[in-house]
C-alpha cells in the first residue's frame, strides 16, 4: 500500500480490527519512510453485472436506496431500510459468488421486504418480476394472502398483527 502522503510504495501495519459489522477489517498502517500513520478498510470484492454488462461493486447504499423509492408513503423507518441492507448484503455475500446479476440482487431483496412491508414488496416485485398485467398483480397478492396464512396459522408464536407473516429470524434489535 503507498503510503498518502509521500507515496512511499510500502507500509507497516501497526493495529488490525474488524469493523462493527463484521464485513470489514480496520488496517492502521505506518509509513517507514516518513512515519505517518494512515487508516485503510479491507472487504472482499463483490461484483455486480448490470444489465449493459458493465460490472460494479456491491452497495449497500443503493439497495437502500432502490427499496426506499418503493416504501415510499409507507410506515417504513431508516432504520427499517438499513437492516433490510445488511440482510441483503448477507444474504449475497453468502452465495459465495463473486458476481451477481442486478436480477440476483433484486430478487434476494424481495423475501426481506415482504416480511418489512406487503405494500412496498409488491411495487418492488412488479419490477423485478415483470409484471405484465393486472392478473400477474392479482396472482401476487394471493401468494402474499397465501404466505401470509400459512404464515400466521404455522408458527402461531412470533407471527402478529402488520409483520407480514415474517419467516427469517429478525436481527435481536428489530424483536426487542
């Protein structure tokens, strides 16, 4: 790594954590030559193949930001949003892919919305899954009815009013 400031083409590293989320390592690094320290952040790549074949990094910030066009006038808080992220980017990441399609990525945000808001997952879906007609919105909202009751009748514990028959284990801070 060259060092910022006098770009010497070497570094130590003085100080390795990983970062809050787990995704990421904190390098503290000194430079031999002028003695500066200087803060690098390691992830592993994640490529995303958009539609034109151009290929991208991974962000998190615009599966956000996708999602929150679709919430929006519905009672979904940024907080809501930024775990609905984390969950996306897990659920990627745990493909073990190194390049996905935009197609990928949207379909793997559907199952976390669904379980945030019925109304935004069916404006994302009909996106994402092409809707055509009038009847691929109505068999949507039979499947989500359909979810939804089964949902509530088979787990009988966490399943309540507005949760939209959640099936992935929420993260401990959104149960409390």
């Amino acid at each position: 790594m060259h060092c910022p400031f006098c770009r010497h083409p070497d570094s130590r590293v003085v100080d390795s954590r990983t970062t809050d989320d787990g995704c990421s390592i904190r390098r503290r690094r000194q430079c031999p030559d002028c003695s500066r320290r200087f803060t690098t952040v390691e992830t592993a790549s994640l490529m995303v193949i958009k539609r034109s074949g151009v290929t991208e990094p991974f962000s998190r910030t615009k599966v956000i930001s996708g999602v929150r066009k679709a919430c929006q006038g519905r009672p979904v808080t940024e907080d809501a949003l930024a775990q609905l992220g984390q969950r996306v980017e897990e659920a990627v990441r745990a493909t073990g892919s190194a390049e996905l399609s935009t197609h990928d990525v949207g379909l793997a945000i559907l199952g976390p919305l669904r379980d945030l808001d019925l109304v935004a997952y069916l404006r994302f879906a009909s996106v994402y899954q092409a809707f055509d007609s009038l009847e691929d919105f109505e068999a949507a909202v039979a499947e989500l009815r359909e979810h939804r009751s089964a949902a509530t009748a088979g787990d009988g514990e966490g399943a309540g009013e507005g949760d939209g028959g959640l099936q992935v284990p929420a993260p401990a801070t959104a149960a409390e």
